[in-house]
C-alpha cells in the first residue's frame, strides 16, 4: 500500500455521505408518501362501504343523517370513542358525504401531507406539503 494513498477512503467517505444521507430520506419520504396515499384510498373505501349498507330501501335519508358516523368511519376507522385518527392532523372537517339519486353514496376526503424532515425548502418560503384526495362512489344496498 502506498503511504500518499493512506485516509484516502475516509475522504471519500467524507464526501459521499451526505449526498447518501439525503438520498436515503428522499427514498423515506417517497414512501411515506404513498403509505398515506394507500391509507386514505383505504379510509374513503371503507367509509362508503359503511355508508352504503345504512340506506336498505329507505335511499338516502338515512345516509344524510348518519354522515357524521360516516365520517368518524373514514377518519379514525371506528365509531368507537378514543381512537385516534388514521393519518396525522386529519379531522372529520375534511370529510364530505353525498347521495345521488336514491342510488349512489359518494365519500370524499382531503389531507395534506406533511414531511418530516423538512417543511420548507431552505432560503425560501415554498413549503413542500403535498395536498392529496381521494374520492369514491358506492351503489347503495337495497
């Protein structure tokens, strides 16, 4: 081994990490985008779910006047009291139910994501929260 080449690695290593570093919380970051994604498509699902199997042959009515168990079904996943809710910051506010035509129930939700490691590009004053939604539409039981 040549001695001028000896801490070499170190340097290397010196240099390289930061970039691996923000490119591994780039990568987390990703993904924790499109778990929560995933989360709410799965919470708007089982929401209109839930929603249409009030209804029976009644239409919408019942579905009206139950929105806001339907929006505690999207939110925290129950109706039970003292749960928490399924995504960080989400209330039942961002929540809307809707009934068309005696047939359709519509559930549609709205949160925004919020990084954890950086809420804002640095020197600037553009944040990097991502609004995300998700919308679906079930036939009511008859």
């Amino acid at each position: 081994m040549c001695f001028k080449q000896r801490g070499m690695s170190s340097v290397e290593m010196i240099i390289a990490l930061p970039i691996l570093i923000l490119f591994m919380v780039m990568v987390i970051e990703v993904a924790r985008v499109m778990i929560e994604m995933n989360t709410l498509n799965k919470a708007v699902r089982v929401g209109a779910r839930y929603a249409s199997t009030l209804s029976g042959a009644a239409g919408c009515g019942p579905i009206l006047n139950e929105s806001g168990n339907i929006q505690k079904m999207v939110v925290y996943g129950s109706l039970g009291s003292g749960v928490t809710a399924l995504l960080d910051n989400w209330g039942t506010s961002d929540i809307a139910v809707s009934c068309e035509n005696n047939q359709y129930v519509t559930v549609t939700a709205s949160y925004t994501f919020q990084p954890r490691f950086v809420s804002k590009i640095p020197y600037s004053e553009t944040s990097l929260a991502i609004p995300m939604n998700a919308s679906t539409v079930m036939r009511l039981a008859q």
